[in-house]
C-alpha cells in the first residue's frame, strides 16, 4: 500500500455550546458540500482518501472533529448523540448551507441518524458506513458487559502514553486491520491523533466523552424513532469484517437483514475485502464507497 495523505485545505472554527468546534475543509470553496462525521475514538482525518476520491468530481468536503476529539477534544460534555447532533447543525449554519448531504462513518453513522431526526430540513441526503443501526445486544448481557469486547482495545488505547510520533505508529503498525500494509495516509491518520509533548503523548480522544457516546450505540429511542419513520431512502455501507479484522463484521448479515424488516428504507451494500477500518483508510475501501455513494468516475 502506497497511498499518500491527502491533507485538507483550510481548518474552521466553528462556535458551539463550550467553545469552538474544529471542522477541516477538504477541496476548494464551491463544490457540492457534503458533512462527514467520524468514528468514535477518530478525527476528520479518517476521510482523506474518501476526500481524495471525490474532490476531483467537484465536492466541498467538510469534516469534523467530534466534541472531545482530534482539535474539538477540549469541548466539555455533555456527550451523547443529540449534543453531537446540535454540533453539527451549528457546522451547517456556520458554513452557510440550508441543507447539505451528510455521511458518518461507525459512531459518526449513528449522529447521523440523529441528525436527521434532530433536523431533516437541513439534510439532503444521508448515507451510513459500518454503523447506524443499534448494535445487536447478546441475549441475557447489558450494555455495560458487551462494550468491553466492542471498544476495549479502543479504550485500553486512551489510557496509553507514547514517547513519540514513531512510537504511536508502531503500535498502529502491528494492528490487525492494517493487515493489507501501511501507508502515508495511515501515518497521516496516526500522527493527527497523538496529542501533547514527548514523552508523554496520549491519543486526542476524551475517554469520558468515548464512554458517554458509547452507550446508545445498543439502543437509543431518537434513532429507532426516525429510523422507523424514514421518509426517504438511507444508503448503509457495509465491511464485511470487523473492528480487529475478524471474520465476523460489526453487523453479521442474518442479523442485520432480521433487523431491517423494521427499517425498510434503509438500502444496504456490502463493499467486500474491507474491514471496519480500512472501509475508509485504503484506497481500495475509499473509492469503492465515493463510487457507491456518487457514481463511478
């Protein structure tokens, strides 16, 4: 794998409950702007091959950095789905858009959701890749039992403190969803998250802020509410394996399609060869779902 960083061009404060909102602007002013909304413990720069695909075609893409990420990371909570929602609409003001077409990626899926529920008259379009739809919950577990096993390593990653830029690369290096090969987009992505002075840099997520988004990703009732009452077609993008590269995804398909008879607007693909993560971090993943989401070059 050889793909380069693809780095946005212009970084935008955009005023929140708190503070300011960091939102990167990928391609030049004037294009067919579209809102992109990261992973959980991720930042904006999860989309730069995504933005590398469709930046040529002429789109404006605007990415944040969630509240308690990247360069928003010193937002106060409180967290959750609807405040990430009203983050975003504030983005959409902000930039001076009636509506704008939005994609969030894992978590960034699941705000989605919310904000179209929140606001549909400022969403023209949206599409969630590898995450949306409540998580099934094992039959006799809680949520406090299973986030363990679908965020642990994730967590166990905030509590960590590195020495320096290669340092936090080689732990990335080694991670089974990077199996395919390392890549300058990849550093581009590691470097980004690491925040502080050596020795002692930590990764930029609030581990407060990544436990309180967590929660509903099982369940939430603003999700299931406008989920069941979808006016419009929603696009999911799905990888077919999961968050550490095992063959079972984050949504096992006999289990996601049980669910979709309830949401029968909800039109899913499935991108094969991709992993949770580099769904969006290859450039095989990244263009298969610009092409997916807006049609082949």
């Amino acid at each position: 794998m050889d793909t380069k960083a693809f780095l946005p061009e212009v970084k935008l404060e955009v005023p929140v409950a708190g503070g300011v909102l960091a939102v990167f602007q990928y391609g030049p002013s004037g294009g067919k702007p579209v809102l992109l909304i990261h992973g959980v413990t991720s930042s904006n720069r999860a989309w730069q091959l995504f933005a590398a695909a469709l930046v040529p075609r002429g789109y404006t893409l605007y990415a944040v950095d969630m509240r308690g990420r990247g360069d928003s990371n010193d937002l106060p909570g409180p967290f959750g789905f609807g405040v990430h929602a009203r983050d975003c609409i504030a983005v959409i003001d902000f930039l001076g858009f009636e509506k704008m077409d939005v994609i969030g990626h894992s978590m960034g899926a699941f705000v989605a959701v919310a904000l179209l529920g929140t606001a549909p008259d400022r969403v023209s379009r949206t599409v969630l890749i590898d995450g949306g739809i409540a998580l099934p919950l094992p039959e006799g577990f809680t949520v406090a039992q299973v986030l363990p096993f679908v965020l642990g390593p994730a967590l166990a990653r905030l509590k960590m403190t590195f020495e320096s830029f290669l340092a936090y690369r080689d732990f990335w290096k080694v991670h089974p969803a990077f199996a395919k090969g390392w890549s300058g987009a990849l550093e581009e992505y590691v470097d980004y998250d690491l925040h502080g002075t050596p020795p002692n840099m930590t990764a930029s997520s609030n581990e407060a802020a990544v436990e309180e988004d967590s929660i509903d990703l099982f369940g939430n009732e603003l999700l299931e509410s406008t989920l069941l009452n979808l006016k419009e077609e929603v696009l999911m993008v799905r990888a077919v394996r999961g968050l550490q590269n095992e063959e079972t995804p984050l949504y096992p398909e006999a289990a996601l399609f049980e669910t979709l008879k309830k949401y029968p607007k909800i039109k899913v693909v499935t991108i094969p060869d991709t992993n949770h993560y580099d769904i969006l971090l290859s450039d095989a993943g990244a263009q298969a779902c610009a092409n997916l989401i807006y049609g082949s070059n």
